[in-house]
C-alpha cells in the first residue's frame, strides 16, 4: 500500500470516510469486470489487444490488464511512455503524430530496449523520422495514421502521400504499419451506428494497409480502435491488434451511448455536503471542476448527465440527484423533474460519477481504491492508493 | 531558478523553443501590469486588497503581489492554505463553505500562528466551528457567506439564520465578520452591467454586516470580490476588504466581458503543429484539452473564442486562427469565416490563450517564465520556472 501524504498511517483502518474531500476512488471490482468483458472480446475477433494507458495513467490499473509479464500498452505522452518503460513495458505505441522536437525521448527508449512504435500522417514527419533514425543508427518504428471517420489527424487510404509516407519510412526500415481511430463513434447513437463505425474502422485501416502492401511495402502492424468500436466490432480480419482506453474505467458519455451500463462505471469522486439552498433546490458540495474537470461530454447526448450523476458513499445511485453546475471548488447538486430533493446534512458524504473519466482522472494525483464487493454497513474500506503518472 | 525534472542544464540558454510542448508560459512583465492596476484601484477605494490565490496557486506569483511581508491572501483549498503557510503567509481566508471533517487542519493552522479565516452559511456549520473550538481552546475565526447574487452559496442579508450563527459564531468568539462573491458578474455584458453588479455586492456585503450589528454582534472584516467587479467598483464604503484572483493572468473570458485586453493575458500554453488537414481546413497542434482544460467559458459570450486564440511563439496574435476542437492530446485549429489558413509547418510552435485561467493553469505543474519587455530575434527566453500548488 501507498498511501498520499495526508493520509494517516497506513495501518489504520481507513474508509472513504477517512480522507478529505474531494478525491478520487476507483472500484477494482469494476476495473477488473471491464477488463474481462473486451479481453473476453478480443479473443473471440482474434486480435491482440493494446490497451491505451492514457485514462487511468497508472501502472496499478495496468497491472490488472495482464496476469504475469507486461502487456503491449498504448501511450498519449511520452511521459507516459517513459513511466511504463521504467516499470518494465517494452512494447509501446505512442498514438499522436511525432513531433520530431520529441525524438531524442524517443531514441532514449528505443536505446533502453523499449520497441516505442511512433505515429505520423505526412510525408513530413515521415522525413523527420528517418533522418532521425539514419543519424542515430537505429530504427525508429512508425505507424502511418490513417483518418476513417474525419475525426482530427490521419490520412485517408486514397491519398497519394500515403505511399509516398511509407516510402520513406521503409527506406530507414522504419515502417511498422497503419492505425486508425474512430474518434466519431464517441458521437454515435445507436448499436447499429456503433456496429457501422467498427466496421468502418476497421475496412478504412485494411485499405490503407492494403494499398501500402500493393506498393510493395511491407506493413506488420494495423491497429484499430476506440472504446466504443472495440466493444461494437464484429469481424476484425486483417487487424493484427485493438486498441481501447476508456473502457477500464467507462463513464457516462459511455453508457450514453450504450457501450456500458451505470454499474459499469469504476471511476467517481467523493464529495462532502458544504451548504443547502432549498429557495433554489440546491445542494452545495466541495467538489467542484477542479474535482470533475469542466468536461460536459453528456450535453450532446440524449440525457444530459450536467456535470455527474450522484451516489452515496456506497455506490448506491440517488435517484434523480443530478450535479448541475460547477465553479472551481463547488459543486451544485439538483433534481430532475422537480424531483424531492434528499435530506443529505452538511458533512453527508456522497460519490459522483463523471461524464468523461479521463477528464475527470485528469484532475487528480491518484485514486483510492475500494472494492464493491466487500460490502459493509460502514464506508466502504480503502485498499491501496494508486497514483496516476502526469505531465508530459 | 528551479526548472523542472525533465530540464536541461539550468545554465544552458533555455527559451520557448527548447521544453517539448505542450507547457504553461507566464509573461511576468503582464502580471506586474495586471497586479500593479489593481493595487493602484484598491488604494483609490480606500480598501485592502485580500488576492485570492486559486488561480495562480504559485508562491512565486504571489510574490509579486507584495513588495516585502506577505499580504492577506485568500485560498480555495487547504492544500493552498498550507503550502502558504509554509511559505510564511499568516493570514489567509479559506473561501469554500467549511466542511466540518476539515477542522483538525484548519486548527492546526491556527496553532502554528496562522490566522485562518473560515467561511459558512448555516447555523449547523456554524455549530460545528463553535463546537471545535471550545474543545481545541481557541477560535476559528469565521465570516457568514452573503449571497449577492444567486450564484452559489451564501445567505441572503434579511434570512433569520444570519443573525442564528452570527450569535452561535460570537458565543465562542468566532465571529469575523461576511464575505460574498459576486459570480454571477462573470456573465455580465455591459460596463453598466459590471458597475452594478459591483454596487450589488457592496450593498449586500454592508447591509448583511449591519444586520449583524444591529442584532449586537461585532463585525470587522466585511469582503467583497471578484475580478470583475474588482475593476468596476467605484464606491467600497463599509468594506473593509476587496478579493479578486484571476486577474493576476486574465484570460478571454474577462476580455470578452471588458474586464481587460487580449494584451493583458499573461498565461498561454505552447504547442507544436503536428500535422495539417487541407482539405478541412485544420491545422492539429499537440496541445489538447489535457493542457487547456475542457473550459469553454467564452462559448457563451458574444465572441465565442473556441478554446483558445493563437498567437506565435512572441506572443503576437495570429488574426483569425482559432482553437475550435480538442481531443486529450490534439488540438485543432481552424480560421474564422474563411479565412486563409497561415502556413505553419510540422514542427512551428505556437501559443494559446486560454478561456479561462484558472482551469488551464490546474491542467500543469507550474509555468515557463518568460519577460516580453525582453525582446529578441530568437524565442523568447525563460527566466524561471514557477512551480504549483497541487490537490487538496
């Protein structure tokens, strides 16, 4: 156990009555039910599976995504890359385009023996790297990012640079292949807008990879995935590896669009009741966007979550109770519908859960961890604090 | 100077070019500017000024608020109020309605000679702070919240229960007097607008303090605040205190509100341009929510800023380019009404003004610190790094 600087001795008996508010818990009942459910998946469609660290950002949580040695691990910093190096992960994609400032942190990993696999979508960067590779004596391995839903970066698999990317890069040996992320399912409504995007993700990486092969260049890797995708896909051939992140933790812009159910959601922030205002239906609370961030990810959605819905201590939702507003250290709570607001006095305890979980993780140096489980009639105990890795 | 883990030699020349990006940088020559024109407002008005430090959280920054002895400073955590502490500030409010749990941290404060303001706005916390300091054998000093203006927490001045724990906060001599906030003045259109929201909070703050005194209780210290109506005030008669915290950076929503110019923003974040999608019209920057924050405060003002204007590395505004999307590692951006994009290759470093100060300076571990009285050919230079204040 690691427990934060505030925390008492570790060998007190502690429950998520015992820190101030607010903090981050985590249910690793829940990480480890979510991670089953696409482990189970990826299996069944026969891909490997690169989980992205970039939600949980926490080698404690990446621990549970594989039994014994270090799985492959997909990164959106290179500090990131750098923290999951030094706990013995060797296999590592790093999922934004490479500025090429950013290459002597990356030949410093490849030196350490970590395969850290870079991305770029243009002929540009592919220069960058090779140059790079060719003055250093080692290769540096790189993707080709493939656009399949005009989400932000990537080339789409008809574009002339495409090939002329790859050329360059087998040139310096250092083309490994293509990736594709459906950013546009995260606004998808339906299962079978979901099933269409995953297959769309999937027949857009293919084609990338099949015109670089007809060109005569040689692609091992295709990767695919997003958290929605990666739980919609039903036919996966010729993707060597998916790709998630979200998906340990899920949060509400996730059962929004029906990727998971409210008891999936691992990640919330507890809170304590600081004030009432029953003249406008208000509960006030000490947590606020600093504690949930200011992701309102569920406003676009059929039912606007505000900024969390609200549990007790236990998990247990109440009915209704929604947080409606956030300044940086307060948080508003109210009811839909004009719903009865609950009795909760000032120092009540209760846990939000977040429209976005890596926002809302964002905002926190780690997680307290309970396990829904072990149920009791007190506060839940906590059983290990996990602290996350920041910056850049 | 101290520079962060991942910096070079301190004695090698470092400028905006050199930290890999995304980072915060702050122009210490526009926080002089900023703190100087408040300080000199204050002294007009005949108050104190109490700078709120949430937005900042750098004892560095706060350094520039006084020239000698620490100044009365006001927090929005614990975490903060400590780190002050430590830094040998001695009179700090705590403005976020206490949570009874956090007394034991806020007595120890007390007894290292700090004196630590509390704020409520109810009989029962009311209670609880009296309670605490008769068993500790010393007083919590406590002000009473107003509410001026719907924004959140606070009593009304006529509400009984003002007068309720004004006589509970007295009985153990905790009484300190009202503070209150006016929030909503951050959504206000109109010079007259900010004015009266300014008149609005000193006339409540003064007629809640003479209810008090009228009922027999002592009241000295009467605080009034915010960014805004800091800057609109124009008569604090009755108060003995103006807060305001934002204005030390400024961001674009107190320009969109007339508070300052776009000039005046001393915090920006550096990114780098890691790709270009023509036929959308984008250019993706590495720098996404995860360095700006997910605020979109100005999506309700006249201008809608996106997440952020973009200037180059100098600081000079690059018209018409705006950040209008960010996912956690990538930002796009685009041109208003059509205008052409400017011709940024992979590789350019750029600036973003953020939305809202507070929420993008939570997003990093402290700021680059450049001078732009300092002119040069090159990129400007760091002069330091700032660390923050972190957690709660």
């Amino acid at each position: 156990m690691n427990f934060p600087a505030h925390a008492t001795s570790p060998d007190a008996a502690r429950t998520l009555a015992d820190p101030d508010t607010p903090f981050a818990v985590v249910d690793v009942h829940r990480v480890r039910r979510n991670i089953e459910r696409l482990s189970t998946r990826a299996d069944r469609l026969g891909v490997d599976l690169r989980p992205h660290v970039k939600t949980a950002k926490s080698l404690d949580v990446a621990a549970l995504l594989h039994p014994g040695a270090p799985c492959p691990v997909t990164v959106s910093t290179l500090a990131e890359a750098e923290a999951f190096a030094d706990g013995g992960y060797t296999d590592i994609t790093y999922a934004v385009g490479i500025d090429p400032h950013k290459l002597p942190r990356v030949l410093a990993l490849l030196r350490r023996g970590v395969t850290l696999r870079t991305l770029l979508d243009s002929a540009e960067q592919a220069e960058f790297v090779a140059e790079a590779s060719r003055r250093a004596g080692l290769s540096v391995p790189a993707q080709i990012e493939i656009d399949c839903d005009g989400h932000r970066g990537g080339l789409r698999p008809d574009a002339p640079e495409l090939v002329e990317a790859g050329r360059i890069l087998h040139a310096a040996n250092c083309l490994d292949g293509v990736l594709t992320h459906a950013g546009e399912s995260y606004f998808a409504y339906t299962a079978e807008d979901l099933r269409l995007a995953a297959k769309n993700e999937r027949d857009t990486a293919v084609a990338a990879a099949d015109r670089l092969r007809e060109a005569g260049l040689p692609v091992t890797t295709v990767s695919v995935g997003s958290t929605p995708t990666a739980h919609a896909a039903e036919d996966l051939t010729g993707v060597t590896e998916l790709r998630a992140g979200n998906y340990v933790f899920f949060d509400l812009v996730m059962a929004g669009i029906g990727v998971c159910r409210i008891e999936d959601l691992a990640l919330s922030v507890v809170v304590t009741v600081i004030g009432h205002r029953p003249e406008y239906g208000w509960i006030v609370t000490d947590g606020g966007w600093m504690a949930m961030s200011r992701d309102r990810g569920t406003s676009v959605q059929a039912q606007d979550q505000g900024y969390g819905l609200v549990t007790d201590l236990h998990g247990n939702p109440i009915p209704e109770l929604v947080m409606t507003a956030a300044s940086q250290e307060h948080g508003t709570l109210a009811t839909r519908d004009g719903a009865r607001l609950p009795d909760l006095p000032i120092g009540t305890r209760l846990r939000i859960l977040p429209n976005h979980a890596c926002a809302t993780a964002a905002q926190h140096h780690g997680y307290h961890v309970v396990d829904s489980t072990r149920t009791t009639n007190t506060a839940p105990g906590i059983q290990d604090f996990w602290r996350r890795v920041t910056g850049w």
